[in-house]
C-alpha cells in the first residue's frame, strides 16, 4: 500500500520528497534510529509513570522484552531510586530510563483556605482528620539526576522541560542518553537546543500531565492533538521523534512513524500490565472506561492532566474554587489519595489515562503487550 505513495513521491520537490520518505521509511521497518540510540529492539517505549504504577518489575519486563522500560521517579526519594535501579538491574541486563520532572516550581498556598474548605468535606466522608496545614513539597529533582549519573543509568527521560546546560552536559560526558517530553513545536525546538537524543511529542490525547515547560496556569496546558502534533515536530527538528499519546496497539504504532516518528511512547497500556504497581480499582476503571471517560483536569495537582472522570473531579469543579498551582494542590490532596487508595475508593484517586483507554479490556504480562504491538504491527507493514 505505501509502493503507491513512493510512485506519487516522485512529483514532489526534494523537500517534500524528504518528509514523504522519512514517514515511509520508518513505516517499513520497526529498526529505527531509536532502537540504534538507546540500544533497543524495537522503538517502544513504555511511559515513565510517577506514583508507583513503573515497578523494578515492569520496567525490567519491558526492557527484556525489546523495549525501553522507564521508572517514574518524581515523586520518589533518592533512596527509593537508588534501591528500584539496583532492582531493575538485578532483573535485566538491558538498557532503561529514569524519568523525573526537569522542574518543579516553589510551593504557593495563597488559596489554601478556600481548597481546604472543599477538600474538608471528603475527608470527613473517608473517616481521616481534617485537612493540616501542608508543608513544603519535597523536590528532589537535581538529587535525582545527580543520582542517575552517579549510577550510570542508561536514559534519563523527562517531563515538564529539559536538564539544565550543566546537566546536560555531564549526562553527555557520562554517555547518559536523553529525552524530553513536550507538547508544541516551540518546545521541541527548545529540547533539540538543549542537546536532547530525541524528543517525545506529547499528543493532547495523552494520560497524566500536560508536559508543557510553561507554568503559567493555563486552565487546560497545551491541546495539540498527535496527528496534527508529530508530523510539525519531525518537519522542525532534525533528531527523532518519539510519539505518545493515545497509543495501544499495533495501528497506532504504525499510524506514529507513518506521521514521521521514529518510536512510540505507552503510559496507559502499560498500566494494565500485571507487573505494573498500578491499584487494582485504576485497572478497573480503564476497562469499565469508554471513548469519552477522560477529561483533562487541574483538581488533583494544580496542573493539567488527563484521567478518568471521577467524584473528586466532578465535585471539586463544581465547587468553582480554583485549585492551588502545581505542585501545592498535589500535596495538599495526597492525604486523601492515600486514603482513597487504603480504602480501595476509585471516587477520590487520580485515575490518570488517556483517550484510548475505552480500548484497554483486559490485562497482559509486559512480554505480551510489546509482543502484540510488534506483532500487529509487522502485520499491519
Ligand atoms: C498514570 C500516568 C502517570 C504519568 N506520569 C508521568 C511521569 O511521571 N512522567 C512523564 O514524563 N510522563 C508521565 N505520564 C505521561 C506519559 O509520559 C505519556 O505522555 C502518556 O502516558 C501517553 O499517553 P497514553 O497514556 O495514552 O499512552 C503519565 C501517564 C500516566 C497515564
């Protein structure tokens, strides 16, 4: 089927011959640059998931299995890092990445009273004291990557904006690859400046947060969708382009390097894996979950991301208080998470998933959700 775009290629100019060929090329092999880079199998990489659902375990099955298993590491200590790379290193000698947040901002609870008030009225519901004064939110971010170099982690991933110079500089010296997750063209450009391997574009479809570099508190963040996202990116960069968002099975890899992308980035297909860490009522709200279950939704951090709709999401809005800026409205609601969480109560966790969800109706080890996706996916070529 793509012999007769190749044909038609021959009327375009060199440049528009070149962005034909490079979608049709990586369309007819999963070996792409990015296997060559990260020094993997196939261009699949599984989303690096803050919040426990990226086990030693899964990352490691990841990895075995051909692609690039990545551990979600912003909201854990240095100590916790450093024991889940020992692990993941016990279970597989193939490469993984870290992923933590490039920043996180400085706390702000100029709201606080006003959230505390609505948040007050689920805590009593759960049985757990009334909301505390909150303390500073742990950042941990340059620990973490001064961790990852000292351990010589194969990739470090991540979200909300690059390494700085001087990080990026001793990761390179380390031979540490890197990406960064954005959400427009201007801040691929901003990564490709800033030295990354390859860029993973983040389509609007995507679960968890908006991985905007901005901070500005735009209600939704950025909103660009993959398929209008992925093919502006690989026109304006030269390094690969790795698409996430939205992505399950075989057609949606397939669909990312024919837009121009060389692999693929899954959060929510990994997190109905059975090594994933994820809680058992989260899986079950992807499988109960339809087409238009997810919403993009400031209520739980303070910053924009995507998740199943649920009661907190629902009440929260209603009460029309806005919620305290990132990362202070995540701290201020972790209690009750972690209530929710011990109770097994879907209504008040943070169900993070993408829009293609709906398509998720049953668990699979790590080995057979990358074996389907290659499967389906050398079919489809
Ligand atoms: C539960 C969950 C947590 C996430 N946490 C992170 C994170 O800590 N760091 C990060 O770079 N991306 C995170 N993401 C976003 C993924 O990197 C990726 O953009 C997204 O999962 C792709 O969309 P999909 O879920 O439809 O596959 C998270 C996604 C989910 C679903």
């Amino acid at each position: 089927m793509f012999a007769g775009s190749l044909a038609v290629c021959s009327n375009f100019s060199d440049t528009e011959q070149k962005k034909q060929w490079k979608g049709v090329e990586s369309v007819l092999t999963l070996k792409t640059s990015v296997c060559e880079t990260f020094g993997i199998t196939y261009p699949i990489i599984q989303a690096g998931m803050a919040g426990g659902a990226t086990t030693p375990e899964l990352v490691a099955a990841v990895s075995e299995a051909g692609g690039l298993g990545t551990l979600g590491a912003a909201y854990m200590t240095p100590e916790q890092v450093e024991a889940a790379v020992e692990m993941i290193r016990s279970l597989t000698d193939q490469p993984f990445a870290v992923n933590f947040f490039a920043a996180t901002p400085p706390d702000d609870y100029t709201n606080l009273a006003e959230v505390q008030q609505v948040l007050r009225l689920f805590h009593a519901e759960l049985d757990i004291a009334e909301p505390q004064a909150p303390s500073q939110t742990a950042d941990f971010s340059s620990a973490i990557f001064g961790l990852c170099v000292d351990l010589r982690v194969p990739v470090i991933s991540t979200a909300f904006g690059c390494l700085t110079t001087e990080q990026m500089r001793k990761a390179k010296a380390h031979g540490i690859r890197t990406t960064a997750m954005v959400t427009t063209v201007g801040e691929a450009l901003e990564a490709e400046h800033a030295g990354v391997d390859a860029i993973v574009a983040q389509g609007s479809e995507a679960g968890g947060h908006r991985s905007m570099f901005s901070f500005d508190g735009t209600p939704a963040g950025t909103q660009i969708g993959l398929f209008s996202l992925v093919p502006q990116i690989v026109d304006a960069v030269k390094i690969p382009v790795i698409a996430a968002g939205g992505i399950t099975d075989g057609r949606g890899l397939i669909a990312a390097l024919a837009l121009g992308a060389e692999g693929v980035q899954l959060g929510t297909r990994f997190l109905v894996a059975a090594e994933a860490g994820t809680h058992t009522v989260h899986k079950q709200a992807i499988f109960d979950s339809g087409d238009d279950s997810t919403v993009v939704t400031r209520s739980f951090s303070g910053r924009p991301a995507r998740g199943i709709k649920n009661r907190f999401i629902e009440e929260f809005e209603k009460s029309g208080t806005s919620p305290l800026p990132f990362p202070s409205q995540n701290t201020v609601t972790k209690e009750l998470r972690l209530a929710a969480a011990k109770n097994g109560n879907a209504d008040f966790l943070s169900l993070w998933a993408g829009q293609s969800a709906g398509m998720l109706k049953e668990e699979g080890t790590a080995e057979t959700i990358v074996q389907s996706l290659v499967a389906e996916a050398e079919k489809l070529i």
